[in-house]
C-alpha cells in the first residue's frame, strides 16, 4: 500500500530530527576521540554487562557495514576493470 505525501510541517520535522541526530552523533564522536578513558579497561569493568553488550554489539553492526561498504566499492572496482580487458 503507498503511503501517503509526506507535508511540509511532517518534512520539517523530520528535517529538525535528522540535524538533531547529527550533532549528537557528532558530539558523541568527539567525546570518544578526547577521552582517552573510553578505551581504558578500569572503564568497562565497572560498566554493566548489559551496556557492554550493547555497545559490542553496535560495533560489531557498523563493522559489518563498513565491511559490506568496502566489498561493494571492490566489486564495482574488479567490474569496470573486468570492462576494460
């Protein structure tokens, strides 16, 4: 079933969350790269196990999707060279 046109007051408000988002994300970047305790092991000991899978689990997923990013960058590499032999 199509969904119906987005409005202007629904295209704003996504627009708002997406620039939300970034800057968190931002934020929380820089925060990792200034703190050296967020790879100090004292840290996560006395962080909850369930907090600690999560965060594993999160790296896990976007190193996956690094990895799926690199392979298809590869794959249309070997296919325009494969075109040109």
């Amino acid at each position: 079933m199509p969904r119906k046109p987005l409005g202007k007051d629904q295209k704003a408000k996504m627009q708002a969350a997406r620039k939300t988002t970034a800057r968190d994300r931002q934020a929380a970047l820089e925060t990792l790269k200034s703190n050296a305790q967020f790879v100090h092991p004292k840290l996560w000991v006395k962080v909850a196990p369930e907090v600690q899978e999560a965060v594993l689990k999160a790296i896990r997923r976007a190193q996956r999707g690094a990895r799926q990013a690199e392979i298809a960058r590869l794959q249309k590499k070997i296919e325009k060279l494969q075109a040109e032999m």
